[in-house]
C-alpha cells in the first residue's frame, strides 16, 4: 500500500525520542536521525520514519540561525564558523 506524504515532521539530530509526537501531530512521515532497529517497530506503520544521519540532519541548523538572528536583529555582530565537525568521512 502507498500513501501520498503531506505532512513531514523533521527534528535534528537524535530523534527517536519523538516518535511519538511525530505520530500525534499527524505526519505522515519524520525525518531524523540515530534510531535504532527497534525504535522502527515504535513507527507501527503510522508514519513513515528516514533516518538521515546526526550531523546531515544538523548540518545546515547554523545557516537557518543566521538568517533568523540576522533579520530579527540587524545590528548584531555573527560569525559562522567553517569547521566541519563531523567526525565521519565519505571515501
């Protein structure tokens, strides 16, 4: 069987605790990361759950702060910084 998503939950980093929120707010599906074989069992084919990696999940939360702070607050001063600090390399 195949549903149409309409409604995505997302939460950065580990998520596993908020499967369940995910759930009652009416997602159809929820993207995170670092869940374990059983935390898909929690999903009971209510939601479909996508584990896409701590720090990919994260990766672009100081971009998004950035642009938020920046608007919200004109003539504050913000450094971002380069340092990737992904402990997993891709070969």
């Amino acid at each position: 069987m195949t549903r149409k998503i309409k409604k995505v939950a997302v939460l950065g980093g580990s998520g596993s605790f908020a499967i369940q929120n995910a759930i009652r707010s009416g997602a159809d599906a929820y993207i995170t990361s670092d869940l374990k074989y059983h935390d898909f069992y929690k999903a009971e084919n209510k939601i479909l759950l996508c584990d896409v990696g701590h720090y990919e999940s994260e990766r672009y939360t100081k971009s998004l702060l950035f642009e938020y702070l920046t608007k919200k607050f004109p003539n504050f001063a913000i450094i971002l910084s380069d340092i990737n600090t992904n402990p997993v390399n891709y070969f």
